[in-house]
C-alpha cells in the first residue's frame, strides 16, 4: 500500500484538478472503491494535498474542510489526538493487510421544496426510545444520523471529538468527504452508503479511547456496498436557549432534518431513522424540542424512527409520554 501511495500522489492532484467535487446546491454522488478511498487518505496522512493547505478566506478551497492531517502532527501530543491516531493507524493497518474490495457512495442532497409545515397533515410515526444502545451498533438497516458540522467532519482532525469526529474515527472511509464536500447550506445533507467500520471505541470527548478491532459483519448490496447509510445533518448553535423557540429557527431544523431524511428512491417503505440527541451537546439544543423535530420531519419523509437517549432515562420517559399523548390520547395530525 505504501507503493500504491506513492503511485497515487500524482492521481490525487489530477482528483483536485478536475473538480470532482460535492459542491453547493449541486445533487450529486461520488463512487468508488474502498481501495481507492484507503489511496487517497493515505495521500492526507502524508499530507500530500498543498492546495488545501492555505487559511486565506479567498483561497481555492476555502469553502472545503482541510484534509490533511498536519493538525493532528504538530504541537505537543495529548492523549486525545494520540487515541484519534491510534483510530487511524489501525485503519491502514487493516486496509494494508487486506485490501477491502466494496465500493463506497458519497451523496450531496440538495433539496428545493419542503414541506408547508403549518399545512401538512401526516400522522407521527412510531417510535422506539431508549436509554442503552448507540446509533452504529444498534442502527443496523436504519438510515443512521451523523450530528454533524456545516463543514463535515467536525473536528476530527483538530482538537473536537463529539459524535460526528467519533462516527468519522471509527469508519475512517467518512473522512474523505473532507476532501471533496463544500460547506453544507440550511438545505443540504451527505449521504455516505457503504463505510466499513473499522475499530471499536470507549467513552467520550475527552475520555475517547481507542478500544481494539472491531470486525464489520454487514451484510453487502448486488454492488458492493456495505449496507450502511449514514446521514450528515447539521444543527443551529444555540446562543440564547429560548431562541431555539422560535417559529424561523424551528422551520430552519424541521427542513435541515426533512433535507438528510428525505429519499428520492421509489420504495414502498422507507428503513427508519436511527437518531439521538442531535445538536444538543456542545451547541445546547432542547433535548425535548429537537427529538420532537426529529420525529416531525421523519413523519413528513414517510419514516418511522428509533432514538437513542444516551443514558438520559428522564427523556427517555419523557419522549415516550409526549409520543403517547401524540398519538393514542389526543391523535394530533403535524399542521
């Protein structure tokens, strides 16, 4: 694979030169092997990509995440970058030992119309809630929701380790939308079907630790893909709890879930949404108000969803009393 690196240094400027790209208020998808991913983030661990290198707001890929990984190697070391490291090297440990042979999707959805929140008329989708499980373990056959940056990845290769920079250590293969997805507008999400999972993990934020190997054993669609979707969505950061109330903000949440749970596919039924506490760690969303916009815009996409509470039992009782009231004791239509 190191051979095959260098091969492709020369491949990787000519991917930047022609602009296959995911860019702004574009639908469009990118394909292409496991093989040819694992290359091209061999090129970042290198660093081999100088135009991406430059902080200038007027610089050629100022719109773009950087994708090299000189952040994770300068400074001093702390055990979070050195756990975050130890993610990634297992990955090219993995990928160099056995060359993986599936092909991975990159989808930039870009929707147009939504749905007259105050005029849609939907019954609310059932719902699974609990305190245990964790959206890539327990999601299987679900659309799994990344909480995500505008700009996707996060902090992954800077000092973050959220859910987003978790979900991206541990499938490495999610980090190269870094290399080719432009900022993400309020109508915007990325879809990636196929990345592999490649390590298990404890704890989080600054506990994060890297916790061995882990074997991925799902299953593989007539093309090869691992059959893994993983949606990135971003959330408002809150600055004043109460605006999150307000009726443009929450319009605003309603059509970026609606923009990563819609699907242009013509199936009959739709996998569900496996989801949690998007945007309400760091950027200090409800908790209550978020689920319920969740579940409102999973409703309007024709989608069930199962929500992980991350250990928060009171939500968990919470949630489920709200959904009750919803649907059993007072049957409300959204609208």
């Amino acid at each position: 694979m190191v051979k095959t690196h260098l091969r492709h240094i020369e491949d990787s400027e000519r991917f930047e030169f022609f602009g296959t790209t995911l860019k702004a208020m574009v639908d469009k998808s990118i394909s292409m092997s496991q093989e040819q991913v694992a290359c091209l983030l061999a090129n970042a661990f290198f660093c081999t990509f100088p135009r991406r290198n430059s902080k200038n707001r007027h610089a050629e890929y100022s719109s773009y995440p950087d994708i090299n990984f000189n952040n994770l190697f300068q400074d001093a070391p702390t055990y979070k970058k050195m756990q975050k490291l130890q993610c990634i090297i297992h990955y090219f440990k993995r990928v160099t030992t056995q060359v993986p042979l599936g092909v991975v999707t990159y989808t930039r959805q870009s929707v147009s119309k939504f749905p007259d929140w105050d005029e849609l008329t939907v019954n609310l989708p059932r719902l699974h809630v609990s305190s245990d499980g964790t959206i890539e373990d327990d999601g299987k056959g679900m659309l799994q929701v990344v909480f995500a940056n505008k700009v996707i990845g996060g902090e992954e290769l800077h000092h973050g380790c959220g859910q987003e920079e978790i979900r991206f250590l541990i499938c490495p293969e999610m980090l190269l939308t870094r290399l080719f997805t432009e900022t993400l507008d309020k109508n915007e999400s990325v879809i990636m079907l196929g990345c592999e999972q490649f390590s298990e993990y404890k704890d989080y934020a600054d506990t994060f630790s890297w916790d061995g190997n882990h074997s991925d054993k799902t299953s593989r669609d007539i093309n090869g893909h691992l059959c893994t979707e993983v949606v990135a969505i971003d959330a408002l950061v809150i600055h004043k709890h109460c605006d999150q109330f307000q009726p443009r903000m929450v319009v605003r949440e309603l059509n970026k879930a609606f923009s990563g749970f819609c699907s242009r596919s013509n199936e009959p039924k739709l996998p569900a949404v496996c989801t949690g506490n998007w945007g309400c760690g760091a950027l200090e969303g409800d908790k209550k108000l978020k689920a319920l916009i969740q579940l409102f815009a999973a409703a309007a996409a024709g989608r069930d969803v199962c929500y992980f509470a991350f250990e928060d039992e009171n939500l968990v009782d919470e949630l489920y009393e709200i959904h009750k009231y919803l649907t059993e004791e007072n049957p409300l239509e959204i609208g």
